[in-house]
C-alpha cells in the first residue's frame, strides 16, 4: 500500500482526539496558519503539517507511551528539518483552548 492510500485511509478512520485537533487546525483558523492531515512525509504519515513552519502535529493515545518506533521516526523527521509537537489525546479532548495557545506560541 502506498503512503497516499494508507493516508487517505487514516484521514477516513480518525480518532476523536484527531477530530477535535482538526476542528482547531483546518481552514486556517489558527491564525492563517495552513495545515493538512495525515501527510506522507519519507516513509510516514504524519497527523499535521504545516509546510510553511516545517512543523508535525501529532495526536497520540497512550500506545506511544514508550514506543521506540516513535522516537525512530521522531529522529528522522528532525534530521530532516521538521520540527515535531506531540499532544496526548486526553489533552487534545479535556484542554482544546490550552493546546491552541500551545501552538500559536509554537508557530509565533
């Protein structure tokens, strides 16, 4: 399966967590600020990205707690100029305003 067929896939099967992250992202509502959803980038598929600040939005449920594949893609994707933000689902779930600023202080 290719990257773009395994994206549109994740973009069909989103989580809460990655709904209520997109409600805030899409259409520019972060102040101007473009992002896309579940982003080929490599050999990824990244949650968010925002081309213009090279920078990933990851929304990620307790499964990546202590994932070693994380921290291997993490690393690639540093190396190769992006700047990565992660997010617990019941962060994006209980303080949406709080991870807005979040970003906007990220992004400014």
């Amino acid at each position: 399966m290719t990257k773009t067929a395994l994206a549109k896939i994740l973009r069909r099967n989103s989580t809460e967590a990655e709904k209520r992250l997109w409600s805030l992202l899409r259409d520019r509502r972060l102040e101007g600020w473009k992002f896309r959803r579940q982003v080929p980038l490599g050999s990824y598929v990244v949650d968010f990205y925002c081309s213009k600040a090279k920078l990933i939005v990851e929304a990620d449920g307790g499964q990546h707690a202590v994932s070693a594949n994380d921290e291997i893609r993490t690393t690639w994707l540093i190396r190769n100029g992006y700047r990565v933000k992660r997010y617990w689902n019941n962060e994006i779930l209980a303080n949406p305003e709080g991870v807005f600023m979040d970003l906007l202080e990220t992004l400014t």
